[in-house]
C-alpha cells in the first residue's frame, strides 16, 4: 500500500474520530437539556405523572437518568476511540515522512486514558448520588462535580487541538506534495519545448 493510501486512511480515521468525540459531546449535552425539556412539558400526561411524582423528585429521577446515560456514553465512546488511535498511529508510523506525526494520535490517547482512567469514575459516582442528595454536602459535591466536568471539558479541547493540528499537518503534506510532483511536470514540459526549438 502506498503512502499516500496509508495518509487517506489516516486522515479518514481522525476525521471519524473527531466527528464521534463531536457527536458524544453534543449528545451528552442534550441529554442534560432533556431534564428541562421534559419538566416544561405541556403534555398533558407527562404533566400529570410529575405532578404525582412531586415535581423536585421527578427532576432528581430525570438528572440521575441522564446523568448515568452520558456516562455510559463517555466511557463506551472513550474504549471505542482506542482502537481508532491505535490504527491512525499505524497508518502514519508506516510512513517515512509521516512517522514523526505518530506522537500527535499518542498524546490524544493519553489524554483520553487520563478521561477514562480518572474522570469518568468519578463523574459515575458523583452523578447518581447528587441527583437525590438534600443536605448541605451536596453544595460542595456538587461544586466538585462541576470541576470534575470543567477539567473533562479542557481535556476533550486539548484532544480536539492535537486533532485539528495532526488533519492541518496532513494536508499541508498532501498539498506539499501535490505542488512538488505539479512543478516536477512543469519543469518536464518547459524542459520538452526548449529541446522542440
């Protein structure tokens, strides 16, 4: 396989990759806003079971149902970009020019083990039980969660800015060579009518 085949399936695998950490991220966040969405319900059913539920806990219920949804999602989607990071270091380590570039997809694997091994855990444990929690620890539990989300926020922008930088180095690559061979043919042609003349 060529080199430059191995650079297209690298690319492709960091676009999916990015792509997916995007989705994930956007999805988490709506489920969080289906918590709000669901409590202003005009729905005539909806309305009833809450008010039955008691509008405090239904929101308790609902925040805990979400908030274990989206850590199944970030901890199933942090195994699945393993083997995404894993075949993109491949895929530019087989290639002279690109071998260097294998510590970008690196980095974005340590980043997202630090995610998975650290964050993700205590975003499992913190989530469930501040949904129901009624007493004054829940302030600062909940203080803690949020810098728990803050810092999984840096980390996936960190992820994002190795990504973007490893696509941009990618393509100046691609574009690089793509001049090199169309000057190459150029100097062929000038070359090509001198000896004409």
């Amino acid at each position: 396989m060529s080199g430059m085949h191995l650079r297209r399936i690298a690319s492709f695998l960091l676009g999916a990759w990015l792509a997916g950490s995007l989705t994930v991220l956007i999805v988490c966040f709506s489920n969080l806003a289906s918590v709000d969405e669901v409590m202003e319900s005009t729905n005539a059913d909806a309305q009833r079971v809450l008010a039955h539920a008691g509008s405090a806990a239904a929101r308790a219920i609902l925040h805990s149902l979400a908030a274990a949804e989206n850590t199944r999602l970030l901890s199933g989607w942090e195994l699945a970009q393993a083997p995404l990071g894993i075949l993109t270091a491949l895929m530019l380590l087989f290639e002279r020019p690109t071998r260097l570039l294998v510590a970008l997809p690196v980095v974005m694997l340590l980043l997202i083990g630090f995610e998975h091994v650290l964050l993700t855990p205590e975003i499992a444990w913190l989530s469930p039980a501040l949904a129901f929690a009624q007493d004054g620890t829940a302030l600062a539990q909940r203080g803690r969660l949020d810098n728990i989300y803050r810092i999984y926020g840096f980390v996936e922008a960190a992820k994002a800015l190795v990504g973007i930088a490893l696509a941009v180095l990618l393509f100046v690559m691609r574009s690089g060579r793509r001049s090199r061979r169309s000057s190459v043919v150029h100097t062929s042609d000038l070359l090509e009518r001198r000896a004409a003349v």
